[in-house]
C-alpha cells in the first residue's frame, strides 16, 4: 500500500502580503505641470547709422553723360578768354609766343596737380564713377586737349591778327594846330593813339617865339588818340606836359583842330589842353 503524500495545507488567516514600497505607503499628491506660454523673443535692433547720401541715378547718369561736355566746353571758354586777352594787348604780336608758352605752363603745372592728387581727384572720380586706370587716361587726354586747344588758338591769332587789323583799322592823317598859352615855346607834340601806333608828330613852328606850332602825323591803325604837348624847357626835358586827356579828352575824328595848352602854373586848366575847333 502505498503512502500518499499530502500537499501542506495553507492554515485559514496566515496569508502572507507582499511588501509595498514606501511609495505606496505614502503617496505624494500627483503635481500636474504649468502650462508653459510661449514668448516671442525681443530682437535688440542695432542702433542706425546714417548712410552716406547718394546722388539719384537719374542725376548721377545724367552727369556721367554730360559731365564730360561741361568740362571741355569750360576749358573751350578759358581757352577763348585767354586769347581775346592776348589780342587786346598792345604789341600783342611781338609777345605772343611767349604768352603762349606761359599759358601752356600754367595748364600743365596748376592742372596736373590738381587732377592727379588731393580731394579734387576724389570727388571727379566718384561723379563720373570712373576706376583709377581711366581716370588717370581721361586726365591725361583732357590735359593733351588744353595744349593742343590753347597753341591753335594762339597760332592762329598770330598768323590772322595781322590780317584783321589790316582791313579794320585803315591808316589816318591827322592834322592841326597846338599853341602854348604862356608864350613858351613848344618843344615836342606825341601824339597817344588808342589803336596802337604812338609816337612824336612832326611839328613846326608858326609864330615868332615858337609858342604856336602845327602838327602832322598818321594814326597807323586810325582809332581816337590824345596829344601830349610839351611847353618850354628842351625837347628832351619838357618844363610842363599839358594834355588832351586832362582837358576836353580824346579826338574822336580826323578833321584839323586848334589846341590850346595851359602852361602856366596855379591857374585855371594847368596841365590840359582844350580843343577849339
């Protein structure tokens, strides 16, 4: 017979419990998370800074267009005044050349300069936005032209003055008469032309003491002039100058007129002479 084992019995009331963590034991309350609110982030701009202000496209092409037609119509203007100056010089033939030469000296020595360094280099340069290669050919062409310009232009009032002068101013004979109001004799008459031409009359002796004296001469270009009289002293050293220029002023024809000239001192019209007729 065999012996049957039987499994232990569990006694009623003995029921083992398994342990529970202290977290069980005492619970925390459960703690729920804020809601989070989204913020957009402050953007620190930096402080503006002032632009250099720039010249409207409009106005700066307009000046890369014409900026160079102002330049050399400047220098066609300097050009002409520097030789109307030249032309109105008396003996304006004989210095011609050298005034020439100044002239050209002056555009290279004040110009060069000026256009190749300094602020003045800098400001052509940013309105005709030119790089420093063409810059610097553009000045040089603009200096070969003032050169060139200003010699023509010289040259040729050398070569044509002459011409002009020929057919506008005719040569004139004047003729009249010059007397010395305090009986001194007369020494010299020059005659002061305004055209150019100046130089002594011939004059000759009318009356007794030689106070009185006509004059002849001619004006190589015609034009208005003036009379210097000489009273007294020698023909070399006059002892009074009596003039038209302070008397009734410059003879403006060609016809014969009496002069008479005021020699004697402190007395009304000292120093003039004053045409009659």
């Amino acid at each position: 017979m065999q012996n049957k084992r039987k499994a232990p019995q569990k006694k009623a009331g003995s029921r083992k419990v398994p342990p529970t963590p202290a977290s069980a034991t005492n619970p925390t309350p459960a703690t729920t998370p804020a809601p989070s609110i989204q913020t957009t982030p402050a953007t620190i701009t930096p402080a503006q800074t002032p632009t250099p202000s720039k010249p409207l496209p409009s106005l700066k092409k307009g000046w890369k267009r014409w900026g160079p037609v102002i330049v050399f119509l400047s220098i066609a203007i300097m050009t002409l005044g520097v030789t109307a100056y030249l032309l109105s010089q008396e003996g304006v033939i004989s210095h011609i050349i050298g005034s020439a030469l100044g002239v050209l000296a002056v555009c290279d020595f004040a110009l060069a300069p000026m256009l190749l360094v300094g602020p003045f280099k800098t400001l052509l340069k940013n309105v005709f936005s030119a790089a420093e290669k063409s810059y610097i050919k553009w000045v040089a062409i603009s200096l070969l032209i003032v050169n060139i310009a200003v010699f023509i232009s010289v040259m040729a009032a050398a070569i044509f003055t002459p011409l002009i002068q020929e057919n506008i101013f005719k040569a004139a004979p004047i003729t009249g008469k010059v007397l010395c109001q305090d009986g001194k004799q007369v020494e010299g008459v020059w005659v002061e032309a305004q055209n150019q031409g100046s130089n002594f009359a011939n004059w000759y002796t009318i009356n007794e003491n030689g106070s009185e004296a006509g004059f002849k001469y001619i004006l190589p270009n015609g034009g208005e002039y003036n009379l210097h009289v000489g009273c007294g002293g020698t023909k070399l050293l006059w002892a009074v100058s009596a003039t038209t220029e302070a008397g009734t002023g410059s003879v403006k024809d060609y016809n014969s007129h009496y002069f008479i000239c005021y020699d004697v001192p402190l007395t009304l019209y000292y120093g003039q002479c004053r045409m009659q007729n």
